[in-house]
C-alpha cells in the first residue's frame, strides 16, 4: 500500500460533479478530458455541494469498500472523498453517505491527472434527483452533512435549540425539529420529511 502525500502549487486539472446527473467531469488544461458515471450520497447522507479541492490521494486505500484509489475533499464537515468500490452496481446511483464513488478503472485513469489542490465542483440539488435513489430524502437522527447543518441553521434562525450547526442530526437537533413541528400542527415525529421540509422553507 503506497500514501501519497505530494503538494502541487499548480494545477491544470479540475472537476465539476453534477448531483442531479451523477457524473463527473474532469478538465486538463482547458479540455474536457473525461466524464464519468459517478455515486453520490443519499438525500438523507448527501454529497455536499460547493467548491473544494483535492486535500489527499491515496493507492490502494486499506478499507476495501474505497476501491483502488482515494482523492480526500477539504469539506470542513466531514470526511468526504472521490474513491473507487468494490460494489459496482450502486454507480448511477443515490446510495453513498456522501462521498463520490466511480468505477475502479474510471478512478484510476483520473487519479494521476488530479494532485492535490485540484479544484472540486459539485452543483445541483437533490430535489427531483435522478434514478435509484431509494431515500425518501428524509432527514432524521443520525442523518449527517450539509443539508443538516442547513437545517440547524434553519431552525435556530427560528428562535430554537438544535444544538452546535455541526452537521450531525443527535437528539438535540430531533428535539428542536418536534418542538418546531408541534408549534406548525404537524406531527411530532421529529423527522424532516416533505411537509416539514415546506414548513421550515427548506
């Protein structure tokens, strides 16, 4: 297994990722080089959208499921990365908690064009998201990422107690969504589900 810590200060590489299409596109030196099939997080896990940039590679990652290859993410609310698998199956599909899966060979065949601080792009929302989802796109305790910390942020703007905008759904955050639920008439269920979701303008 080989770790590969090396630091560029430039870069002609970058990728864009489309949430609602599931794919990856990588650019060299101004040229689409490539656009690959991709997994991405589940709408109760998603793949956080934003800018980011290449933080590690690795070869051959010791933890089988990340296929043959790593590229960690500088996402500051988790560890979320663009890596190989060994279920193959689940690319095209809704299923990660949040990191990009692609097939091995296409990982492979990107991994040497993309250094560390290769810029990241990930665009598009979840709303209306594509094929094999298989997520209500629920948001409930143990939920985690971005769409979390938005819903934090959401329900203390509205004068609750969800707890630190960390990104992770505890008991806190299920608390202040039933309180929030109860004071609209909804059910104290303490689940994000559709009709919540229009209540809290999410």
């Amino acid at each position: 297994m080989s770790r590969l810590t090396e630091r560029y200060s430039f870069t002609r590489s970058r990728m864009h990722i489309s949430i609602p299409d599931l794919r990856l596109t990588l650019w060299v030196g101004g040229q689409v080089h490539g656009s690959y099939p991709c997994a991405l997080g589940r709408p109760s896990t998603p793949t956080p959208a934003g800018r980011w940039a290449v933080r590690t590679r690795t070869v051959d990652p010791s933890w089988q499921v990340l296929g043959t290859r790593w590229l960690g993410l500088n996402v500051p609310t988790g560890n979320y990365g663009i890596h190989g698998t060994n279920a193959p199956w689940s690319i095209g599909r809704f299923v990660s908690n949040g990191c990009i899966r692609m097939h091995n060979r296409d990982i492979e065949t990107i991994f040497p064009l993309c250094p560390i601080g290769t810029p990241v792009q990930i665009t598009g929302s979840y709303r209306g998201a594509g094929p094999g989802s298989g997520s209500s796109g629920e948001i409930r305790r143990t939920s985690r990422g971005p769409e979390v910390s938005r819903l934090q942020a959401r329900l203390r703007d509205l004068g609750f107690s969800p707890g630190s905008v960390d990104g992770s759904c505890g008991p806190r955050t299920e608390q202040a969504v039933m309180a929030f639920q109860r004071r609209r008439g909804l059910p104290a269920t303490g689940v994000v589900g559709p009709d919540t979701r229009r209540a809290l303008g999410l």
